[in-house]
C-alpha cells in the first residue's frame, strides 16, 4: 500500500488537479444549450437550494445555498437553467478523470470528487499540466487547473493561484518562482486561507501575532506543536518545502478508510431491496465517521452472495461526494447512487459500505459541510439515542427522492437508455 503523504522523490514535484465547478462543467459536456453565456446552477437534494454555480451565474448575483422557489420567482433570474443534482453522472466523470491522470502518471490519489494529486517531474512539470489540462478538456469535455509545488500544502496554494488569476491560464507552478516571489505571495495570504488551518485555529494564531501564510511558514515546527498539534507542525514544513502532509487525513492518527458490513437476515433481491440493504448499512457507517471526528469523500457500496454458493458474486459500485461528509442523510443517499448501477437480479446475503478519502471534520470546511463544521442537528439527535433508535428511511425516501429530482439531466454515461441520439440528414 502506498503512503498518503505526498512525497517527491528527488526530482519530482507535486501537482494539484482540481475541475473548474465539477458539477456545471459535467452538465455542460453532454448539453450545448447550457454552455455559456447561459446562467446554470445545480440544486441539492429534492430540488432544495443552490449548490454549485457557473460564472454566469455568480456574476448575476445567485447566492450559494439560496432555495430554488425563491431564485424562480425573481425577475431578475429570468434566463437561470437549473439542474437536479446527478450523482450518477458526476461520479462517473470524477472515474473518466482519475483514469485519465492515471495515463499521465503513476502516481494519483483523488482527494474528492474533483480534486487529485499527482507527482511531476520537476523538469517539465508546466509542460505536463498543460498536456493534462487540453486531454482533460479534449478526452472529457473537462475543464481542469493545475497548481504545482514542491509539497502538497505548496501545491494547494498553487491551485488558488491557477484558479484565480487569469495569466496562468489554469497552470500555476511554484516551483518555477524565485524564493522571494513565493514568500511574497505568503505574505499576502491570510494564515486561515492555508491548508489544514480551520477558522478556531486561526483565529488562534491571529491572536499570537500571526496573521499570514508566509509568517507560519517562518515559524519553528516545534513550537508550532507546542502551540496547537503535530497537524500544524506539519504545515510549517510543508510550507518550507518538506513533505509531511498525510493527504488522506491531514493527520497521522486517523484512519484511511471506514468500513460497515452486514449479513443480511433473508436474501435481497430486485433494486428496492438492494438499495434498501445499502441505505441500512450507511447509517451505520456514518455513525462510525462521526464516532472518529472524520468525513469521507469517497463511498463504495458492494452486495455479494454468501460465500459457500456454488455461484460466487460481488457487485461494486463507487460515489464520489462533493464536499467531504459524515452525515447519515449524506452517506444514506451516496449508497442509494451506487445501487442503481448494481446489478440486482442476484439474491445477495451480504450488503457492505466503505468509505475512503477520509479527512479529520475540522479539516476543509464549505458550504456542504454539516453545519460549518458542526455535526447536523439530525446527527446530533441520532447520535443521542442508541445504534438503530432513528434510522433512515427505505421506501419513503426513494419515492420522495426520485419525484424530487424534477430537473434531472439523463445519466449519459452510466445507462444505456440515456444515451443521446444522433439523426443524421
């Protein structure tokens, strides 16, 4: 098994690939009519609130996180297209990505559903992020940045540069700066803006005088221990330039992974019963994230027959989340995902959740987030009471799901029904 903490081996850089708004530039390969100028956003579940938004659409002025029947009703919104959250598509453009990098390089680890490191010669590491970003964008319709440090923290920064500023053009590399540009650019950053500093903590270190990127990255690791924990120590010297980072977790004392299996009391047969074994066996298992102060980012639901039938089965299928989650709704509805591409005409006896790219919950923290870094108050209740007191619902939640999804995109790249028709002339 490989080690997470990205680290160069003489001669290699590290590289930060991460897709312009995931979930807009997926509905935008398969459908035209949403390319721009058009206003596009993406909804949460049940058609809720705004969850992702194009250019177009930040630059009228949509909130993230608004409701959808308010933005609908405003004249000046007139022209917005909006799109139910396709998890099955966006999950299976994350694969297409993370295969395509694969090709370029040996080295790959996602770190969500559309952010991944690589390692780089340091040689021509410009000129590689550039070859990866026009495949991204001729193979897979994908339009991707690429920050390039000497470490995954640098590499991080990178990307924010690459993301923000127009004249890279999508690649920023560090490491082909002078010193002195690169503690400038520290400089000017907020310490909260780097990588594994939540807002307590840098409200913290604000408090101790220091208020930049580039002044914790002059300070001793040891006293940074001191101050806080070995995380932050490792920050300083990813920020001068030693790797140290363990990119799954941001820590050494948390797990890469989180697993709940369960035997089945009668066998599961047909997709409600499949789905349904999965949905039972997630809330579980975002009980345990929680109980270890993780989220995931990756959920794998696997089914299998027993392990004496003559006919040995195992089906597989993987979710990609946007933003790292424990919450039980979260997980429940990622599992679901990943059932409808199971095959479900096995009588299962075993249903299996694993959730993967675990971060600490202090760690990257947005609007998808529970609660600004906060466990849900569903959360909070179900894990007042014990193991099984409130669960998540099976049937109910899929009707309401399903009739909820009402400006659903087809599922292009995972059912062949959906696939689009070409009339030729």
């Amino acid at each position: 098994m490989q080690s997470s903490v990205l680290a160069p081996e003489p001669g290699q850089v590290a590289g930060l690939v991460d897709v312009r708004c995931m979930y807009i530039s997926c509905e935008r390969v398969f459908d035209p009519a949403l390319a721009p100028p058009t206003p596009v956003v993406v909804l949460s579940n049940n058609d809720g609130c705004v969850v992702a938004r194009s250019q177009e659409a930040k630059d009228l002025g949509v909130p993230m996180g608004t409701p959808w029947f308010q933005l609908n009703n405003r004249p000046d919104m007139t022209g917005v297209v909006a799109r139910s959250s396709n998890y099955e598509l966006y999950g299976s453009m994350s694969t297409r990505l993370m295969d395509l990098l694969a090709d370029h390089n040996a080295w790959v680890t996602p770190y969500s559903i559309d952010e991944a490191f690589v390692l780089l010669p340091r040689t021509n590491a410009t000129t590689l992020a550039r070859r990866i970003q026009a495949h991204a964008r001729q193979w897979l319709g994908l339009p991707v940045t690429i920050g390039v440090g000497s470490t995954a923290t640098l590499a991080k920064i990178a990307s924010g540069g690459a993301k923000d500023h127009r004249p890279f053009a999508g690649v920023c590399n560090l490491c082909d700066w002078h010193l002195d540009q690169v503690h400038s650019v520290l400089d000017k950053l907020d310490v909260g803006e780097v990588w594994g500093v939540g807002p307590r903590l840098a409200a913290r270190l604000h408090a101790a005088g220091i208020t930049t990127v580039g002044t914790l990255a002059r300070v001793d690791p040891d006293w940074a221990r001191r101050f806080h924990a070995l995380p932050l120590a490792q920050t300083v010297m990813e920020l001068g330039g030693i790797p140290a980072v363990d990119i799954h977790t941001t820590t050494g004392g948390y797990p890469q992974s989180v697993v709940f299996s369960r035997l089945l009391g009668t066998r599961a047969t047909g997709a409600d019963q499949v789905a349904a074994a999965l949905t039972a066996a997630a809330h579980p298992l975002a009980r345990r994230l929680r109980a270890k102060q993780v989220t995931a980012g990756v959920i794998t639901a696997a089914v299998s027959t027993g392990h004496h039938d003559h006919d040995h089965h195992q089906a597989v299928a993987t979710t990609g989340l946007l933003s790292p989650s424990a919450s039980t709704t979260v997980i429940a509805a990622a599992a679901r995902a990943a059932a409808t591409r199971l095959r479900d005409t096995i009588p299962y006896a075993r249903a299996e959740i694993l959730a993967t790219s675990l971060v600490p919950e202090t760690g990257q923290l947005d609007l998808f987030t529970d609660a600004v870094g906060r466990r849900g108050g569903l959360d909070q209740v179900i894990d007042h009471f014990p193991p099984g007191t409130i669960t998540v619902g099976t049937t109910g939640i899929t009707n309401s799901w399903a009739a909820r999804r009402n400006m659903l995109s087809p599922a292009y790249t995972t059912r062949w029904n959906d696939l689009p028709t070409v009339h030729a002339r």
